[in-house]
C-alpha cells in the first residue's frame, strides 16, 4: 500500500483529486478571517489506487483524531496508531499518513489567521502544542477519546449551520482540542534559569497585587513581609530576595513598602478615613509607626500630603 502526504490527503478529502486550495473551504468561509475546515473520516471515499503528486497545502495547521489502524511517519520514525489518538501537525510538518483499510475519526485544517490572537486570544506559534520539535500525537483514554469525538461531531454539525457566529464556535471547539493536547503533553524539563526567575517574579506581584486596593475600613493587608511572601510561593525568603533584585533591582521589602506607599496614598487623597484607620488596613501597629514609614519616603507626614495635594 502507498503512503500519503497529510497534505494530499487533505486534498483529496475534499474535492477527490481535485489541487484547487478552495475546494477545502466550505461555503461562505471566505466572508471569515482566515480558514476552516473540518472532515470525517468515514464519509470518505477509498482513495484510488494511484496517488497524485503531493499537493503544496503549507498554509494549513491541522488536529487530526484517528480511531482506526494506521502508520504515522515522520522524521524517519513511524508511530502505528492502534487506539484512538489525537495528532497535532504544522505547516512545517513533513509527514506521512498511511491508512489500513477503512478510516474512522476526524480531521480539521486551519490557517494561522483563523486563530489570529484578535480572534482567539491566542498566539498560534507560541503554544506549546505547535512549538514541539516534533508532531504531538496521544495514544486516548476512553474518557478523553470519548470527550475528542464529541467536540469533533459539534464541528462538523456547526460548519454546515446557518449561524451567524458560527466560526467563533468553531474557533473555540479548535482552542479547546488545543488545550485538551496541551495539556496531555509531558510536563517541561527544567526551565532555563531566566524563565524560572520571570515566573517566580510574575507569581510575586500577583500575590502582591492581590493584596489591593482596599476597599474598606474593615479589610487588611494580609501579607506584610517578605518572608510572608515567600512562605506563599514557597521559596525561602533568600532565594526571593535574589530573584526580584536580580530582575527588578529591588528587594522583597522595597517592593512591598513601595506597594503599601502608593496604596497608602491613594487611601489619603480618595477617601475620608482618619489616618489612624489608613495606618490600621495598611497593617502598621499604630499611627506613629506609618506616619514615620511615610515621611521617609515622601519627606513629609501623610496628614500634610493630604492636605498639601488636595489644595
């Protein structure tokens, strides 16, 4: 038996042998921005027994479920498909699909713009799932095979339907088989040392952030102290000092008293609480202690700011 390119199989899905690339959009798509398309297998016909020449498709991302005996070659290695499996290919993907009598499962092609992050929220060479040396393919439990099989026949119902926000469904079942293969994807090796250092900087200000505004005479800052922060992510308190001035320039305990200052600000020029209470919600033990923490950053008390910049 002949192997076949994804691509020409693609073709051929569509139109027989036809190598026109509109004969793999439906009706109307061309109204969209990019392009979509979805098949089923089991509706196809046998291909003939002689294969055309490969058809140049390199536009096309596709998410192919294949749930009867196949091979699946690539890079000179071939996966034989005995379960059901999900398969993620790029238009850099040089491969080849060789099918052993009738199929069954589905396959969606799409372009980069049909997910352009203006639509999806997404940036379609930046998720992992197309940045593998290597096509992503994964052997399904009956859950999840099940779950893939349902989100495909939606597809397939919803390219034919008259409504009008059709492909922004279509995207979002494209996104969810994505992320569905993402998230079957082996974890990541270590990260480089810069990325582990951005993500435990980025989880640091979340954090923090989280601990404002407020709101309320009654709410408080939670945490106060680098230590606090660190026993929250989970790193000891040297290693998160070391992190955020290496990346920020500054201390666990500058950035935290710089947060607490422009909160406390805000607290004296947008609110009409006494000192005493903006002292209290910030976590200071009592108003000497923040009006001495205010002076030394702003150079004046905080009951002159107030006035000084209200005036």
């Amino acid at each position: 038996m002949q192997t076949t390119s994804l691509d020409d199989l693609a073709v051929r899905f569509a139109a027989g042998t036809s190598t026109v690339l509109s004969a793999l959009l439906p009706p109307g798509i061309q109204h969209e921005v990019g392009h979509f398309n979805v098949f089923n297998l089991a509706n196809i016909a046998p291909a003939a027994s002689a294969v055309s020449e490969p058809f140049a498709c390199r536009t096309f991302h596709k998410i192919s479920f294949l749930t009867a005996h196949s091979d699946f070659s690539f890079n000179s290695r071939t996966v034989k498909i005995r379960q059901p499996t999900l398969l993620f290919t790029t238009p850099k993907t040089a491969a080849h699909w060789l099918p052993y009598g009738q199929q069954t499962g589905y396959c969606s092609v799409f372009t980069p713009e049909f997910l352009h992050p203006t639509k999806s929220g997404a940036i379609l060479d930046e998720l992992p799932i197309f940045k593998s040396p290597e096509p992503p393919f994964f052997m399904l439990a009956e859950a999840d095979a099940a779950r893939v099989q349902r989100i495909f026949e939606q597809m397939e119902a919803e390219i034919t339907s008259s409504y009008a926000y059709k492909y922004d469904l279509l995207r979002a079942y494209a996104l969810e088989l994505i992320h569905l293969g993402q998230k079957l994807q082996p974890a990541a090796g270590p990260h480089p040392h810069h990325d582990a250092f951005a993500r435990t900087t980025a989880m640091f200000v979340e954090l923090l952030e989280l601990q404002f505004p407020l709101q309320s005479r009654q709410q408080k800052v939670a945490l106060r102290t680098a230590k606090e922060y660190a026993s929250h992510l989970a790193v000891h308190v040297n290693h998160l000092n070391k992190v955020l001035k290496e990346t920020t320039g500054l201390t666990t305990t500058e950035l935290i008293a710089g947060r607490l200052l422009q909160e406390a600000k805000a607290l004296l020029l947008q609110t009409d609480w006494t000192i005493a209470e903006i002292a209290d919600a910030l976590g200071f033990s009592d108003f000497a202690h923040f009006a001495k923490f205010f002076k030394s950053h702003t150079a004046v008390p905080p009951a002159a700011f107030r006035t000084q910049t209200k005036v």
